[in-house]
C-alpha cells in the first residue's frame, strides 16, 4: 500500500495577468522506504506539485481539485480537506520538508539549538532541556562536528553543507514517514552534494522513511530514485521505474530523451552536448495539442492539434506521447510526418 497517493491534482495560482494553472492532474504514488524522484526545468510545477502536500503554497495560489491521500496506521486520510490544526499536527512531525535553501528557510535570529528543539517541543512535548539533547543527537545523525558548539551558533555562522545537514536534522528529527526533499543539493558544490546524497540514503535505510525527492538533475535522479515522474508544462509526461527511465531503447517521452540527452557523458567526451531547442512555454499561453510539440524535432501535424493522453504501457511505464517508441520516431517514415516547429 502506497503512504502517498496524489491523484489528479490541479493547483493554480491568481495573478494580475490571470489564473495561472501551475499543475495539471498531476498523479503518482510513494512507497514505504521508496524515493520518488519529480524531475523537470524550471517551471514545469515539480516543486508546486510536491509543496501542494503540505498546502505550503503561496497566498495566492490554492488546490482547485484533486486527492492527496496519506495512509497511516491502515487508513487514508485525504490532506486536501484537513482543517489547518490537524494539517499542523502533520507538518514536521509525520511528513517534513528539506527546502532547496537553507539559508533562507532557517531564522537567521534564532540559534541552531532553538530551531532544532522546536519539533521535539510541539510534537513530542519534550521540555526544552530534553529537547536540547535530542537536538545534539540529530546533528550527530547526520555527522556534524562538534554538535554541542553548533547548537549555540546562528544559520550565517556555518558552511553552505553545514546548513543543510542542519536542515536535515530538523526534517528527521520526528521520523517522519515522509520527507519532501525540494532540490536540496542545487546550491552545493559536487563534493558537498554527493555527501548529503549519501547521507539521506542512510537515513533512510535505517528510519524506513520514504522520500519525494525534487530535482532538475538526471544525474542526482540515477543515484536516488527507485521510481521517476518526468513533468513538464504542469502535467507528467512519464512515469517509470528509474531503470526504464534510463534504457537507451524501448519507450520513453522526447522530452525525457533530450534531458538525458543533455548529460555529460565519457563516450562522449569532447563532443558538443544536445540541447532542447526554445524554452518552457508561459502558463498565461500554452500551446494548442502537445504542450512540449514547438520544442520537440519528432513533432508531427497530430501533435499540433491534439493533446495525447497518459498512455499505459508495459511495466508500469506511462508516458504522453503519440509516438512512445524510440525507434519508430527516428526512422525515415516518421521523419516524413515531421512538421516544421513554430517559433
């Protein structure tokens, strides 16, 4: 049974210019000790979808519909109609949140010490001197150096690492069942990275915990997921197991193509990367059919005019697309079907 469902989820945002419709019947599930890896450029909605959990959206954004289901101890309860009190009880305690800054996300005017005590204090009601302990004890979880002194100190006083290890001391500190991980290595340099990586998957392996990991890097996605849903202009484009993802044949989306496309790799070494031509399309003006057709070389007159559905394939892929199969859209007799992609 799946801790987390989201089905169908429709999230939008009132703006000057107009509604902004940020998510587009977004669905995909989360597994117990399982990491869920939401990938996309910026603006896609991946991070939009994934705050949409916790209802950590901005005052003028809002849930228009959809079913964001949490399971515990056997039942489900829906977190889209949870009055703010018992949504409060959820935050922090049972699901948490990594945010992509640290710097910003922790209070500049409060120390280390008081910030990490707070969830022991509101949800384990721990008074503040056994609250203190624990909080030292988190930041030894996840290898901090002299905890005690680290405590005391201010979010400006430590590294760039160091704030984030905090952060994830803070989101672990109630063992979640949940931790909403929102591009949490984007701000680090390679060396830095690959340890918070490391560090999160040991912590997951001994609390069990599973993790919706929000990320626009592939290479980050092939360390940590176990499943991947590949979302653009609002809406997943795939969704598959992180090996199907990663497959050179069988099936995929063109906007996951050009994306893995784009890495780096030794093969390749001194050959000049692809790129997707254009950028994500402004949510005030989508285009008319497929959202990723002015951008994608395999577009054809179909996709200008009709949006394809989530098409179902086998070993729980699914991808929306027309022409799924790698091959069949590289041959000669789809290259006759090619229409020239508007500007």
């Amino acid at each position: 049974m799946a801790l987390l469902e989201v089905n169908d989820l429709f999230v939008a945002f009132r703006t000057r210019k107009g509604l902004v419709h940020a998510v587009n019947g977004v669905s995909f599930a989360l597994e117990e000790g399982r990491t869920l890896c939401i990938v996309g450029e910026s603006g896609s909605g991946k991070s939009v979808a994934a705050m949409s959990v916790l209802r950590l959206l901005d005052e003028n954004g809002y849930i228009e519909s959809g079913e964001i289901l949490f399971e515990e101890n056997g039942e489900k309860t829906d977190l889209v109609s949870l009055t703010k009190d018992k949504l409060y009880a959820v935050r922090g305690n049972k699901i948490s949140v990594i945010f992509q800054e640290p710097m910003t996300a922790l209070n500049p005017v409060f120390t280390i010490g008081r910030q990490i005590s707070e969830p022991f204090i509101i949800h384990r009601g721990m008074d503040k001197k056994s609250a203190f302990a624990e909080g030292v004890k988190m930041l030894e979880r996840v290898r901090i150096p002299t905890p005690e002194r680290v405590m005391k100190q201010y979010a400006h006083q430590l590294s760039g690492g160091m704030r984030q290890r905090v952060m994830i001391a803070m989101a672990l500190a109630c063992r979640p069942k949940i931790l909403i991980a929102d591009e949490p290595t984007t701000a680090l340099d390679v060396t830095i990275q690959a340890q918070i990586l490391e560090l999160m998957k040991r912590l997951q392996r001994e609390n069990g915990t599973a993790i919706l990991f929000i990320t626009h890097d592939l290479g980050v996605v092939n360390e940590t997921a176990d499943q991947v849903a590949v979302v653009y202009c609002g809406r997943v484009v795939e969704y598959a197991s992180r090996k199907k993802i990663f497959q050179r044949g069988g099936c995929s989306h063109p906007y996951t193509e050009g994306l893995l496309a784009a890495l780096p790799e030794r093969r390749r070494a001194g050959e000049r990367l692809e790129c997707i031509e254009g950028n994500v399309p402004s949510p005030l003006s989508l285009p008319k059919g497929c959202k990723f057709a002015p951008r994608c070389k395999y577009c054809t007159q179909k996709c200008m005019e009709a949006e394809p559905p989530l098409f179902e394939l086998s070993g729980g892929q699914s991808v929306r697309c027309f022409y799924p199969k790698k091959e069949e859209r590289r041959s000669e007799e789809h290259a006759k079907l090619v229409v020239r992609r508007p500007s």
